[in-house]
C-alpha cells in the first residue's frame, strides 16, 4: 500500500547547482573582457578628439590691418590678430 515516492536528492542538487555556476562563470569570462574593450575604444576615441580640439584654433577679438604703399598701391602691411584653442 506505500507508493514509492521520488524527488530530488542532495547530490543531484549538488550537480545542477555545479552546472549554473559553471555557466554563469563561463558567461561572465565571455562577456566582461568585451566591455573592457569597448570602453577602452572609446577612451581612445575621446582622447583622439580632444587631441584633435587642442590643435584647432579660433579667432577671437578684432582683426586690425594697417595699410601703406607696395610697389605704388595700396595694400595692407600689416596685420594683427588674436588666436585662442578652441577648448
């Protein structure tokens, strides 16, 4: 009259807990290096582009030309100018 139950035992537990852990960790080994590697790309990109900002210059202020006589025309000698970084 006893039915013959059955469930889960303890090493059969021990076993599926084993397997996800296992797999999470092999995802987490996959996945993080990629994002080290993207935000390291786009570090570079920034740098690159900030680098690039440095060497770009921006007239600020007056531009004053002062004329006088070249060869029997008039034209302009002379110039003065302020240049800023555009950062």
């Amino acid at each position: 009259m006893m039915q013959r139950q059955r469930g889960i035992t303890g090493p059969e537990t021990a076993i599926i807990l084993s397997a996800f852990v296992i797999v999470a960790s092999v995802f987490a080994f996959t996945i993080l290096p990629v994002g080290n590697f993207a935000a390291q790309q786009s570090s570079e990109t920034a740098d690159a582009d900030i680098e690039q900002a440095r060497g770009t210059l921006n007239q600020g202020g007056w531009l004053v030309a002062r004329t006088g006589s070249v060869s029997g025309t008039t034209s302009a000698v002379q110039a003065a100018f302020t240049l800023s970084l555009a950062i």
